[in-house]
C-alpha cells in the first residue's frame, strides 16, 4: 500500500531528537510509543514507523540490561496514513510487575529514539492497594499546530504566556498515577480546516490538507509519547475521531460549509482510531476501540461509545442520519450489541472483589450547558443511564463539553439524597477542559441544580484516587500549575456478597 508522503518530507535532517510532526532521516525509527492494558496479565505495545516493518518485535523483561524475552506483533496501514502502526501482545506477565521493553531496531540500530522504556502491569483484580490514576477528555495538540498563547480568529482562551498545559502537567506528575484514560476527542486533527480559515495555520488545497491531517495526529502522539510509552494509555471514541471535517466547518468569507464529503477514505469513519490503538476488546469480550473493560485493583472500569451503536433503536449522534450525521459505524455485529455486552459485563463482575465501577462515556446527559445539536447527549442516556442505574455502577466520567463541572450522585435527573454519603445513585462528573485549539466553552446560567462544583477558567484534568473498597477521592488538577481546585470523595457501604465465580477474563482473579 502506498504511503500518503511527500518527496519534500521524506528529506527531514537527521537531529539528535525527533521534532513532533516530522519525517525522521531514518524511516524504520520507532515513534509514537504507546501501551495498554491487555487482559490481567498482559500489556500491548504499539508504535510507528515511515517505513514498513516487515515483522514487527518487543524485547522485554524484569532486567533493563537484559531483554531475555521477545513477542511478535503485525503491522497494519490505512490510505492517507503517513505511518505504519505496529501492536505487539505480551502475555503472562507477573501482574504489578515493573518491566523493560525495547521494540524492533530493524535497520535503525543508530535511532535516538530506540531505547529502552519501562511500564508497570496492572494490579491484579481485589488488591486493596491504594492508588491514583489520570483522566482527561477532550485533549488537543499543543503548540504551533494547536493550543498555545494566541489563537485564531474566533477561537478563544489561548494559554497564559507562563502557563503549562496539559500534556507537561501529565508528564510533571507522571508518577502519581498507574495510567491515563482518555475518553474521546483525541489530538483534534480534524480542526486543520478551521484554523487555516481563521487564520492560525497557512492556507493549503483541500488534498494539502489530508496531508495536514495526518501530520497533525502525529505531532499529538509524539507530544504524549513521554507518558504513553511509560504508562498505559486507555483511550475512547469521541466524535473527533470520526473523520477529518470537524463536524462541519463553515468559511464565512466564501460562504461555504464543508461536510465529511472533503476526507479521503483514509480519514472516514474513526479510520485512524481503529488503526492506531489496540484497547483489550478481545479479552473482556468487546468491540475494538469502543467499548471494553479492563480490572486495575478493587475497581472495574467500562470504557463506552457515546458516537455510535447505542442499540434499542436509538440513534447515534454519529451514526448515519443522526443529530450530528457523521456517517460513521455501526461497528457492532448487530444493532443491540454495545448494550448487550454492557449488561453482561456489569452482571459479571464479583462486586466482593472489585467493589467499585467506574464507567467511562464521551459524551455527558447531565451538564450545565445548552443543549446545542446533542452536547447533552439524551439519546446516550437513555441508551445506559437504565443499566448503570440497575447495577449501582459508582462513578461516571464524561467529558465533550469544555469545562468543569463535578455533579451530585443521581438517577433519572433526580439527586440521590445521600449525595456523597453513601448514595445508591451514580456520581456524574464532567471533565472536558483539557484544552485544544478551541479553548473552554462557557458555562450555562443558571447552573443546574443538581451541580455541586463548575469552572469554564482553567484547563485542567481529573486526578480519582481510589483509597480503600468504601472510599474513593476525585481531583480536578489545573494544568498551569498543578494546583487542585476542587476534590470532593465519595463514601459507598459496598456489602456485595462474593459470586464465587465471575465470567470472561475476570476470572482470572
């Protein structure tokens, strides 16, 4: 398959370190590096290269200065991709293990960027070892391409000239938390033709702009590269990854609305999500990239797709026709299955091994915002709120909108009287402030009366600390400066009696 490359950039100067976005001098180096949880007792490495690997390779194991053990992978392409994405499985790993990993040096036995990084496996299911990980949703790229101190015309809340964004936040405490989770919106690649139009990129030709794109992608996963290579990685679909035009792009000047009729194949329908990470689907018996579940402790955690498949008849806001018809999935065998799968996957999980659920979904349907197209996604509610209520899942994270707000405990809308005391209701908190081109959107007034904490001011992400099987802590950590501006903690009997048994790979405890 042919690369979509220019002959221009194939020319990069070779630099003792990788400029995010560019062509190395060397093809075959590794770029990108990116891991995920696979299973109790397994850990997929990923990468990328300009050039094809014709078999792709990790060599690991518990000593850094000896890579005794080796997994092969494969190597998978997309038209338009400038890249080859490389997944490689290690499995039978100790659980809570720390390991060493170099992936393949074909023909790059000189790349700076071939080194030996490090990651630790995943508490095994019911340790009660107290630990932190990081959330953010809605995380853009940063820099010349993306959020810095000035933005285009019509875009707003560019960073403060002395501010650390989201990415160098994550990397600054980089060992406060076992793993980051990003539920959707991913790098914001899709924004090329916007900011061209207002005047923040240099103006291309649409098929420049395919191009564009692809680079775009790249810079964001070389920028998270200092903690995807070295922490987990777990990410969800959200409606920018679905193909390259942003949802609709309008030139005022011309008059003209672009549609996803601009993107090439390659950039259709979440094409570059689903070539580019490997999420473990397969062992908790789900969908690709968008819908799945992985144990890390004393918490079950349930990545959703909020953009496509909702099941029950109920239409997609991404799916053909819906509100916002981005002619994307299904991508389940049937039209039912997500929801299926969902109502298996909570009833198997032993709540006497992992008390807690916290559940992962893009787009929020509590929020104190305006209902534009389907920001409040009422469709995505009534598509799951019925089975994480049965199920008494116990935190809910979203994101889609652009700012913070922690919500009270509740179901159908109506506040759990024990608010965070104990309630029997799902605690909904909205997080979608990572920042991206864009900015933070603006809060809508009067603020909803189940609301308990907002800011549009700050970027920021969520830090949930998960203490003990009755009490779990969620920070809303501000970028510029590390500070916490709000932390609230939740209390929860769980007196779940053992099942004695569990299905799929969770039986594995």
């Amino acid at each position: 398959m042919k690369l979509f490359v220019s002959a221009v950039l194939l020319v990069a100067a070779a630099s003792a370190a990788h400029v995010p976005g560019s062509v190395p001098s060397n093809l075959y180096e590794p770029l990108e590096h990116r891991l995920a949880y696979a299973g109790p007792r397994g850990m997929t490495v990923s990468w990328n290269t300009f050039a094809k690997i014709d078999k792709p390779l990790v060599k690991y194991s518990q000593n850094p200065h000896k890579l005794t053990q080796d997994a092969k992978g494969n190597s998978v392409i997309y038209p338009t991709s400038r890249t080859w994405n490389h997944h490689v499985t290690l499995q039978d790993l100790k659980p809570n293990t720390k390991y060493y990993y170099t992936v393949t040096g074909e023909n790059c036995h000189e790349c700076p960027e071939n080194e030996v990084y490090s990651f630790s496996t995943s508490l095994p299911a019911g340790d009660k070892t107290p630990y932190s990980i990081a959330v953010v949703v809605d995380l853009g790229l940063m820099g010349p391409q993306g959020l810095s101190t000035k933005v285009g015309t019509g875009a707003a809340n560019p960073l403060g000239p002395n501010d650390t964004n989201t990415i160098q936040s994550l990397v600054q405490n980089i060992d406060s938390y076992d793993f980051l989770w990003h539920t959707g919106d991913i790098a914001y690649a899709d924004y090329w033709l916007k900011e061209e139009i207002q005047g923040y990129l240099s103006n291309t030709t649409l098929t420049g702009g395919a191009e564009l794109y692809e680079t775009m992608l790249e810079s964001f996963y070389d920028e998270m590269q200092p903690i995807s290579s070295v922490k987990p990685y777990m990410v969800g679909p959200g409606n920018h990854e679905a193909n390259c035009d942003n949802g609709g792009t309008t030139d005022p000047v011309h008059n003209i609305t672009y549609t996803y009729d601009i993107c090439l194949p390659g950039q259709l329908n979440f094409t570059g999500y689903i070539n580019h990470f490997r999420m473990p689907s397969k062992e908790s018996n789900g969908v690709g990239n968008f819908w799945y579940s992985w144990d890390h402790g004393l918490v079950h955690y349930i990545q959703l797709d909020t953009e496509t498949d909702l099941g029950n008849g109920i239409l997609a806001p991404d799916a053909p026709g819906g509100p916002e018809d981005e002619n994307s999935g299904p991508f389940g065998s049937y039209p039912n299955e997500q929801v299926d799968w969902l109502a298996k996957d909570l009833a198997s999980v032993d709540r006497s091994v992992t008390p807690w659920i916290v559940v992962g979904a893009h787009r929020p349907w509590y929020a104190s915002y305006a209902n534009k197209s389907s920001a409040i996604c009422t469709v995505c509610k009534n598509a799951f709120e019925p089975l994480l209520n049965k199920y008494e899942v116990d935190l809910v994270m979203h994101g889609h909108i652009h700012f913070y707000e922690r919500n009270a405990p509740m179901k159908n809308g109506v506040v759990d009287p024990n608010e965070l005391n104990n309630p029997s209701s799902p605690w909904y908190i909205v997080n979608g402030a990572a920042g991206h081109y864009d900015g933070l959107d603006p809060l809508q007034y009067p603020i909803q009366n189940y609301s308990r904490y907002t800011t549009d001011q700050a970027y920021g992400w969520s830090r949930i600390t998960v203490h003990n099987a009755t009490h779990l802590t969620q920070e809303f950590v501000a970028s510029r400066n590390n500070t916490v501006l709000d932390s609230a903690t939740l209390y929860k009997e769980h007196n779940f009696k053992s099942k004695g048994h569990s299905k799929g790979y969770r039986g594995q405890h």
